[in-house]
C-alpha cells in the first residue's frame, strides 16, 4: 500500500496522482499501463513515484481500497441521513448510483474495473482480502449501532443482520450490473424490479412490514 510519505501529501497533490492514476488504469489493459505517463500526468517524477508506491499493482490496489472506502462512507451518509432506516437508504444508494450511471460520472470506475481484471487481481491479494473482511466486520457493527431495528426482525443476532445485508447488496450489485450491461433497458423498469425484491426481502426481515 501507500507509504506514509505519500500519506502526508497534501489532499491536492494526492487527488492528482490518484487521478492520473486512474485515468491511466481506465485507458489501457493493465499490462499496457505505463507508469512514465501517469507521472506525467500528475506533474511528479520518477524517484517520487516510488517513493510513494512499490510499483503499478501497489498503486492499483490503494486505488482499490480508496474506492471503497468512499463507496462505504457514502452509504453510511445516506444511513444517517434517513434515520436508520435500512430500506429507504438501500434504495436511495441504488438510485442515486443508477443516476451516476445514466451520467456516465463514474464510466471511469466501471472501466478500471474492466481493463484491470480486478476480480482476479483480488483473488492474489492476501492483504486485500484481510481488508475486505475488515471492512464487512466493521461496517455490521456500524449497521448494528445506527440501524432502526424496529424495522428489522434480527432480534440482536449479528449473523442474521449479516446475512440481510449481504442478500440486499447482492440484489442492489445485480440491478447495477443490469444498468451497466444493458444501457439500452428501461431503466425504470430494472429499478422498479430492484425495488420490488427488495420489498420481499424487508417483508421477512421488517416486523412493521407484514400487515402493511
């Protein structure tokens, strides 16, 4: 991962090189990236780049982990913002996502995604793996805390919690995956069928839920 030097850049600097970063990563196949343009790109050297970096991989995994740790505090915004209600803030991430799509904001993400191979990347990422295990164990405790469990029959048990968020996020992942694959769909249609199982998923899991 980044070193601590890099750590200490200012917030400008950082957004630079991780710009040119990923704008190179977004271009090209990952073997074709070539580290000569994205210091070019940033406005750095060569002797700064790896004192910043081991090399390409290292930088493409800060990537990584810096998108999904804004992908997390996003949602967790959108969480507080409507009182713990998990349903309505699932939706609300979904949506407003969908829109990013329909706007092409984040072509960008989608295409790092493809022309790096990340999926397979991930599997030889043993750190990034204990990351992403992190990562899910803190944010079940997040949810646990400022989560309105009125709405929510898991009756304390964190893998019943566990297992709600993970069924959600998969049918949310699946619904992004429909927008980003079939750009010519009804949009609405997908979300409509996004929200509709989603609904059947909160009638077993919200007690208010069953008599409404």
């Amino acid at each position: 991962m980044a070193t601590e030097r890099f750590e200490k850049l200012s917030k400008d600097k950082k957004q630079r090189i991780l710009e040119a970063a990923r704008e190179e990563f977004a271009r090209v196949p990952y073997e074709d990236a070539s580290i000569n343009q994205i210091i070019k790109n940033a406005g750095i050297s060569r002797g700064s780049f790896y004192t910043y970096f081991e090399d390409k991989n290292d930088l493409l995994r800060y990537i990584l982990k810096d998108e999904s740790d804004k992908n997390t505090q996003f949602f967790r915004e959108i969480v507080l913002s409507n009182h713990g209600d998990y349903w309505k803030s699932l939706k609300e991430w979904t949506e407003k996502v969908a829109e990013y799509l329909r706007g092409g904001s984040i072509q960008q993400s989608i295409n790092i995604l493809t022309q790096t191979g990340i999926m397979r990347r991930v599997v030889d990422w043993v750190d990034i793996q204990c990351d992403i295990k992190d990562n899910e164990t803190d944010q079940l405790d997040w949810m646990m805390e400022h989560l309105d469990m009125d709405k929510l029959d898991v009756r304390g048990d964190r893998e019943r919690m566990q297992a709600i968020l993970k069924e959600t996020h998969l049918i949310s992942g699946i619904t992004l995956l429909n927008l980003i694959l079939r750009p010519a769909e009804d949009q609405t249609g997908i979300l409509r069928e996004f929200n509709m199982q989603i609904d059947m998923v909160r009638c077993g899991a919200d007690p208010t839920a069953r008599n409404t």
